[in-house]
C-alpha cells in the first residue's frame, strides 16, 4: 500500500513536469521530463546575455583595430555603413555556432541548458545527429531574430506599421508554440524531431555500484557520454529479466564501446560486469561534476524515496 508520504511525495514531483515515455533504440522505456515553458526561457536569456557580451566585445575590437588601422594607413575615408554591416555579419556568425558548437559538442546542452540543467534529445529516443541540431537552431533565425531585425529595420507610419503588426503577430505565434502542446516544443524541435527534457535530479540508484571494479575508465572517456543515457542504462540494468537479454546487453555494451573508444570489446561472459562497472564510473563522474546536483546519501537500500524537501 502505497503511505502518504509517498503520494506527497509523488504530488510534488509531479508538479514541475508532465511525464512522457519514450521508447529508445535498446527497447527500454524511459521516462522522460519534457523541460517547461520558465526553465527553456532561463536557460535562452542566459545564453542571449552570453552571446550579446561576446558581440558587444567583438564589435568594440573590431571598430578600435578598424579605426587604429585607418590612422596607421592614412586611409581615405570608408563607408561606416559598410564597416558596421560586416561586424553585425560576424556577431551573427558568432550566434549561430555558438548554439551550434554547444549542442554539438557538450550533447545537447548550451552554458544557458547546463545550468538549469535541461538537454536537448532525439523525440524517438536515438542519438542526437548533428543534421537535427543545425535544423533546431537555424529555425529560431526565422522564429525569433529574423523577424527582430525586420521590426528593428522598419519605420514607425503608414504600411510599416501593417509590417510590424504582422511580425509582433508572428513573434507571438512562435513565442506561445511550447505553450500550447504537452512537451514544451518550439517550432525548431517540431521540424528537427527533437525535445529538451530536465535532467534527473536524484541520485542514481547506489544498489547498482559496485564496490570493486573489473574495469577502470578515464575521464575523457567518462565525458563522452550523458546524463540522459545513463538514465537509459540504469532502466535497462534493473530490469528483472536481465539475463534473460543477452542480445540487447551486447549491442548496449558495443555502442558504449564504440562511443568511448574501448577496445577490443570486453568478452561475451564479462558483459554485465563492463556495463555495472561503466555505470559505477560514469555516475561518479557525473556527480563530481554536479550534473545531478549535490551528491547525497541514496535512500533506496532502505526502501525510501528522497522527499520533495530533499530535491535540489
């Protein structure tokens, strides 16, 4: 019988997200929580704050190296217009592969999404191709920026003030998209097939380490992989019929292989073991670097569950 405590519990853990479960390439199901409206638009003000301090420092260098070269040189005067152009150019560069080097290399998380702690993630539960990154984040050109600059460019009578309704109205729409469906998506995720989720805030599971380890892992290898796909091997892990998969266990343990650079393979019979013992490694490593907030006594050997109050 399920104790009051525990339907607390569940009532507040309930109340930040909306549940959704997806079904990954290893046929485990996951339970996932879809990020909500606030917390997508913490992590992009932190990132825009990011990218507006690395511009402004981009376009104040640019314009003194211009000016110190112009009186070095004793150039004839140069289009200010043309100047400016460029710099604004490269400030927008800047925004595009900031969001896409971050995605691209951190696993689906800019500076903004690791401090809220949210990721971005393939809505099928695959791995995240970088095609879907570029798509999600080329859109929000057409979604947000694009048309600021548009109102930014045009004038305040007549048709220009037909044009800047029309684009608030389009800003609008796209602003109240992750309002309006279940997974908070915007139009960017809709077309790329992805979603941001909340990371776990709990400790994964302790019954699962092991106090002694066959194998040993280095931290670049530990990197490579995720809060998101830990989650993933810990479902798979507890599952009662574990060793009733020997299959699905083996291409587990050969996709972390070929994701970590391991080799050879462990053998056949060493399986389960590789796999605690990644767990073991992988969840230290991601506690040491804070990704499940602050590291805590786990609860579950004595068959409690973390209450609400003890959540970061």
């Amino acid at each position: 019988m399920t104790s009051a405590q525990d339907r607390l519990t569940q009532l507040f853990e309930g109340l930040g997200h909306n549940r959704r479960e997806i079904l990954t390439p290893e046929g485990v199901k996951l339970l996932v929580e879809p990020a909500n409206y606030g917390e997508r638009l913490t992590a992009f003000v932190i990132d825009l704050v990011l990218w507006l301090g690395a511009s402004l420092v981009i376009l104040l260098s640019g314009s003194l190296l211009i000016n110190l070269i112009h009186n070095l040189l004793k150039l004839p005067n140069f289009d200010i217009v043309l100047v400016v152009s460029v710099l604004l150019f490269i400030t927008f560069l800047v925004r595009i592969f900031y969001f896409l080097y971050f995605e691209l290399s951190w696993q689906g998380a800019t500076p903004g999404k690791r401090l809220v702690g949210l990721r971005v993630i393939d809505r099928r539960g695959g791995p995240l191709l970088p095609s879907a990154v570029v798509a999600r984040n080329l859109t929000r050109e057409v979604e947000i920026f694009l048309p600021l600059g548009i109102l930014w460019s045009v004038g305040g009578h007549g048709q220009a003030a037909l044009e800047q309704l029309s684009i608030a109205g389009w800003l609008l729409i796209f602003a109240a998209l992750p309002l309006i469906n279940k997974d908070h998506m915007r139009g960017g995720d809709l077309i790329a097939g992805t979603m941001v989720i909340a990371l776990p805030r709990r400790v994964l599971l302790g019954d699962l380490v092991e106090k002694s380890a066959r194998y040993a892992f280095t931290d670049s290898q530990l990197g490579a992989y995720g809060a998101f796909e830990l989650q993933v091997l810990e479902e798979l892990l507890r599952r009662p019929d574990l060793t009733q998969s020997p299959r699905l266990l083996r291409e587990v343990c050969d996709k972390i292989c070929r994701k970590i650079e391991w080799a050879p393979s462990p053998p056949q019979s060493d399986t389960v073991v590789f796999l605690k013992d990644f767990y073991t490694a992988e969840r230290a490593y991601l506690e040491r670097a804070q990704l499940f907030g602050r590291p805590r006594l786990d609860k579950h050997h004595h068959g409690q569950r973390p209450t609400a109050a003890e959540r970061p």
